[in-house]
C-alpha cells in the first residue's frame, strides 16, 4: 500500500463539479494506492502510520491536534512510466480489490479518533490543495 501524504492549509475533491470532500485548516491531503499483495493489517497499519505522522506545525501529528484528513483513492501510485511513454498500471490491484481496502484505511482512521473526509472511488475527481510547506511524503507499507 502506497500513500502520497501533503500538509495541507486546505484541501477538496470534487466529482462533476460538486464538492464531495473537503478539509480546511492544518490537515493532510493523502493519495492512496492498493497493490495485488494488500490487506486489511497493512490497510490498518497505514491509518495508524498516518494518524501518528509528525509533519503539522511544531512536529506535531494529526492525532495531537486532531486535524483533519481527506483521502483519495489513486490507482495511478502504482503506475510504472520506466519504458516507453505509456504508463502501466499492472501493479495496481483491481478496483473489487482496492476498494475495500481504501475504506479499511478510511474506517480505520475514524476508529482512531480522525475526522475524515473523502472522494469517490473510481470517479474522475478533480483535486484542488493548498500545500503547506510545502511538504509532501510517499509512504510504503
């Protein structure tokens, strides 16, 4: 499981023009992406990892100051461009797969306490952010 994790001032998703998840003040802004090998403990190990991450203001993590977060689901993480032009996306895992497996970090998250806000899996979103930093980190579990 990867994440693409930003501190942000603010942050949306939108999906035909309608806002369907929105953060505003100190948050995170987390892109997550599901491989073949995924499962429900690295789902609840990366909800853990993110609620606890200590990149807000004064080191600070999300569960200190309980800030919120908007999670995205991005197959595009596991997109390999090293040959060609073309991208594959053969290491993402199927949508049956990584769905429930986005909502486990998801559920996760909020049994931990989090304030979580959401996109639409599978939707052509738009995605608009206000990084604050900037900082922005790749997270492998």
């Amino acid at each position: 499981m990867r994440a693409v994790v930003q501190r942000a001032s603010q942050a949306s998703v939108s999906v035909e023009g309608r806002v369907v998840g929105q953060i505003d003040g100190p948050g995170l802004m987390v892109l997550v992406g599901v491989t073949h090998d995924d499962d429900e403990a690295r789902a609840r190990r990366m909800a853990a990892k993110l609620w606890g991450l200590r990149i807000l203001k004064d080191e600070k993590s999300c569960s200190d100051v309980n800030a919120p977060l908007l999670v995205v689901s991005q197959f595009t993480l596991y997109g390999d461009a090293r040959k060609g032009r073309r991208p594959t996306w053969t290491a993402a895992a199927p949508g049956p797969v990584a769905e429930p497996l986005v909502d486990a970090v998801v559920r996760e998250l909020r049994n931990l306490g989090a304030k979580v806000e959401t996109g639409v899996f599978g939707a052509d979103m738009a995605v608009s952010l206000v990084n604050d930093g900037p900082i922005t980190l790749v997270v492998d579990i």
